[in-house]
C-alpha cells in the first residue's frame, strides 16, 4: 500500500534539498524509492505540477534503486568492487552526485559515482565522457541529410562544421547570431 502522504512530504523535502535529520541520504533515497516504485512517479509528478524538480525527484528514484539494489547484491560483486576502490561501506550519496545515475548496469553507475567521489573526474567530464559516439555509417547518414536539406556540397559542409563548432563552444557568440536570426 501507497503511503501518498509520506510520498508527498518525501516529495517537497527532495525539491528542497532536504533530509530528514534522523535519516542519511542513503537511507532515505531507499525510502523514498521503497514508497515510490510501485506507481509511474513521472506521471504522478506530472498530475501534481511538479515539472520544474522532475529530474532531481526522478534521480533520487534511481539512486535509491541502486543503494537498495547494492544492499541485496547477493553475488557481492559490488561490495568487491568498492572495496577494490577504497570504499570498505557503501559510500554516502548527496543531491549533486545522483546526477550521474543513469538506467544501466550497476557497476556501471558505481563506476561513474565513484569516479566523481574519488576526485578523478567532476560530474560533466564524466557525463560527456560517456556520450555514445556515432558509428562511421551514422556519420555519413547524417553528412548526406545535412548536404541534401541545405543543398551544399562538401567544402560548404566542412566550413559549416568548423563554425558551427565555434558558435556552439562560445556561448555569447549564439546568443549574438540568434538575436540577429530574430531580425
């Protein structure tokens, strides 16, 4: 049975970066996720009009999947691996390190976590470290598309991307071009 009280508080305490003074983190992400998994939160955040903090809230969700999922470890892979790591208990999470889960394996997620926690890596270099990189055919798929849209041929194609680069890393520049674009 759904406490939808106790999720509603756990809720507002989430979007405020709370917890509650007689939990850790890590014991009440657990909670939270014990109370949360039985109903599609996304939609009932959604009929409550909870959009602006849906991926903290959601993440949370995750993070609880994972401490409890690592908590049950019955093969005790991931104990070993974070014992591997210098970790002899499972390591205390906060709001800025859930982040970084995401829906796959969990080692996987350890790894980005630990990775974080050991200082190796702030949370966009592990994020952009773990962009999917396009194969050689999706590339060329993706030239032929852009080439055919805008009927250009290779060089226009090749100076378009070296700009495109340009604009894309200089934040004032496209802001500039789409004040211009607007005209």
């Amino acid at each position: 049975m759904i406490d939808f009280n106790k999720l509603d508080e756990y809720i507002e305490l989430i979007e405020e970066g709370n917890v509650p003074e007689e939990m850790t983190f890590n014991e009440f992400a657990m909670d939270f996720y014990k109370e949360a998994k039985i109903i599609p939160l996304s939609k009932y955040l959604r009929n409550k009009n909870k959009y602006k903090k849906l991926p903290k809230i959601m993440n949370m969700k995750k993070a609880g999947e994972i401490l409890t999922d690592t908590y049950k470890d019955s093969s005790g892979e991931v104990t070993t691996f974070l014992k591997r790591k210098g970790y002899r208990e499972i390591p205390q999470l906060n709001f800025t390190i859930i982040t970084l889960v995401r829906k796959v394996d969990l080692i996987s997620n350890w790894k980005r976590l630990i990775s974080y926690l050991g200082g190796d890596k702030t949370i966009e270099e592990i994020n952009n470290s773990t962009k999917v990189q396009l194969f050689p055919e999706e590339i060329k798929k993706l030239e032929e598309f852009i080439k055919e849209e805008l009927k250009i041929d290779d060089d226009d194609l090749n100076w378009l991307l070296t700009k495109f680069k340009k604009i894309d890393n200089n934040r004032h520049l496209l802001r500039a071009i789409r004040k211009l674009n607007r005209q």
